[in-house]
C-alpha cells in the first residue's frame, strides 16, 4: 500500500489538505498534479499523508441487484403463502367464474386448490378438491382431511388442463394402454370393474388398469398398486370429455375404488352444477 500527500485542486479554490472519500487530483511533494484513478479512495489521514485504498467501481450495481433478488425472493415468498385455511386453500364459499379454452365453470372458492385459480379469469391448468361424502368443499373444521395423505383420505382431485386434446375410454385403452397389456381381454375385477393386466416389463408394470360403465360411458381407472416405497396409493379415471382441447381427469386413493360408481356421479354433479351452459 502506498501513502502519499494528497491536495485536491478543485477550480475556483485555494488548493487545501482534505481528507474526501474520492480523489480525482493530486499533488505530490514536487509540486506536479497527477491524476488519481477515478476509484482511489482515502481510508484515514495520518501525519499530513491521506491512505488510499483502490476500490473495484461494481460494488454499489452489485448491492442494487442484491436489493432487487432479495425484493424478488420476498415477492414470491408472499405469492405463495398459504391462505386462511392453509395449503393454499380457502373456506371462502364466493363464486369464483373461470375459463379453460371453450369451458366455463362458476366454482366455490373452497372448491380452488390455488390462490391463482381463485383470482378466476383464463386458466391454463386448475384442480378443484372435494370431500367424501358428498364431495363437499374445504372447511376450517376439516383441514387435517384436505391435507392428509392416508391411505385411505377422502379427497377427491378433479384435474383440468387447456391445450390438450383428451381422448375417450375406447381410444384411449386401444392407443394409449393397450400396446402394454398382458391380455386385451381383461378378467371380471370385482366391484361390476373388468381388470386388465400390464406387461411386468413396461412403464405400467406397477400398476391395474381397470374399465367400468356408468350411465352408458366407459371410465378407466389406472391404479398404483401397494408395496414397500408406495403405501398410500391412488386411482387415476379417465373418460369424461367437457371440451375440446381440455383434457379431464379426476383422481382418489385405491381404498376407495370399490365404491367407483358414487365417486363418478359425484364427479358428474360437481361438473353439472360448476359449468356454465
């Protein structure tokens, strides 16, 4: 570290020994000026002699986009804090009017998994949660329920996604399922189900595909099997066609797929009273 005299020759003044935090000039003991680089700055004055210090000329951009990720970090904290109920979720019963592509739903905010949802207008992908019995919406009083992951937990998960063309239960057993079945055939499943088998070897192979026909419309349920990793597993349904290019589908835990059919109407009824005709 070097130490020098330093007098800052300002126009218009009498040259005078300052101690400043920046210097642009200054004058060494023969007399001559000098210019100091623009970021040689004075730390502490000592005998008549100012230490200067060589500061890099990023340090106050580099404290401004701190400031701004910070600001950021915070804002997105505060986006998705959980609402009153927790979870994100709400026991506010305010009609909430939403649009998926062509489809229109008026739906009960306790209905809406997400604050974004909530806000209602255009949707690119939404799900609404309900309660069995009687696929009711969230409540303070019961949001251990909404939040739980047992085995057997009674919600139901209605998924809605825009820009997707769905497929209905025959081409989708055909196209999507059926190159990995065991047997095309399938064998009775219990519960009015047909059951049909994927290939040990294909993506599927954890998993029972089941087919069941209600009110003239066929459903499958795709549903994870129980083991050592998986303890609460779920039923994936698929069939119901709202719009085009909105796919549908709704999901449950396995526990419950021997009551199908009051779940599917219970979908039906949401469906019916949320949409907008």
């Amino acid at each position: 570290m070097s130490r020098i005299d330093a007098i800052l020759v300002f126009p218009g003044h009498a040259s005078q020994e300052l101690g400043w935090p920046c210097l642009q000039g200054k004058r060494l003991p023969g007399g001559d000026v000098k210019n100091v680089p623009e970021r040689l700055c004075v730390t502490q004055i000592s005998n008549g002699s100012d230490e200067i210090h060589q500061h890099s000329g990023w340090w106050f951009p580099g404290v401004i986009l701190a400031a701004i990720a910070l600001l950021s970090v915070g804002f997105l904290i505060y986006d998705l804090r959980p609402g009153p109920g927790g979870g994100g979720r709400t026991g506010d019963i305010a009609l909430v009017q939403l649009s998926l592509g062509e489809l229109k739903l008026t739906v009960p905010a306790n209905y809406l998994d997400s604050r974004s949802a909530r806000n209602g207008g255009a949707q690119g992908a939404m799900t609404l949660s309900a309660l069995l019995p009687g696929m009711r919406g969230y409540s303070a009083a019961e949001a251990g329920l909404f939040q739980g992951n047992a085995p057997d937990s009674p919600v139901v998960h209605l998924q809605f996604k825009a820009g997707e063309s769905d497929l209905d239960a025959a081409a989708r057993l055909q196209r999507i399922y059926g190159p990995y079945l065991a047997d095309t055939r399938g064998k009775d499943g219990g519960f009015g189900l047909t059951q049909y088998a994927f290939r040990p070897d294909s993506g599927y192979g954890r998993s029972d595909l089941f087919a069941g026909v209600e009110n003239g419309r066929t459903l499958l349920f795709l549903c994870e099997r129980a083991d050592a990793q998986l303890a609460s597993p779920n039923c994936l349904v698929t069939g119901h066609i709202l719009a085009p290019n909105v796919s549908f589908s709704w999901r449950f835990k396995r526990a419950y797929l021997a009551r199908w059919q009051e779940l599917a109407s219970g979908v039906d009824g949401m469906l019916t009273r949320f949409t907008v005709r």
